[in-house]
C-alpha cells in the first residue's frame, strides 16, 4: 500500500478521484486514488449531520489537506459506482 507523503503531488492541485474501499467508524474512510494511493478520508461536518450513504466500491471526489497528505476531505459522492 502507498501513502501520499508529499504536498507538492496533491496540495496544489485540489481534488482527486477516488474509490472507497473500506468503511471506518466516525465517518472515516480508506480511500484509494486512481494513481494507487491511499488516503484516510472523512466527511465534512454538514455532511455528517445529515444521513450521507457511502459505501465500499463508491466513487467520490477527495481533497488531500495540505499539512498531512496521507488524510484527506470527501468534497462529493460520484455518480457512478465501480464494481
């Protein structure tokens, strides 16, 4: 498993997509880019105060933060999901 572990790769270039493939508590997430880095994602706090669906196999858009690459922000759930 890679982890994103410098900025200049994902910080400037805003969000990425990717495929969730596990499910944590709190509203986190495994998530892998399709360039096959792994992420630690969660959801925004509006996003989890109401009922948000994402399961394994969804694809969403993730946001990498800055200070810390290998976590990032789930900005949007995909349409489609990959199976």
């Amino acid at each position: 498993m890679q982890e994103a572990n410098h900025t200049g790769q994902y910080g400037a270039q805003g969000a990425l997509e990717a495929i969730v493939e596990e499910a944590l508590p709190r509203a986190m997430f495994r998530v892998r880019t399709e360039d096959g880095f792994s992420l630690l994602a969660s959801l925004p706090i509006q996003a989890s105060q109401v009922i948000v669906r994402i399961l394994p196999g969804d694809r969403v858009l993730v946001r990498p933060m800055e200070r810390n690459p290998s976590r990032g922000r789930i900005e949007k759930k995909l349409s489609h999901r990959k199976r």
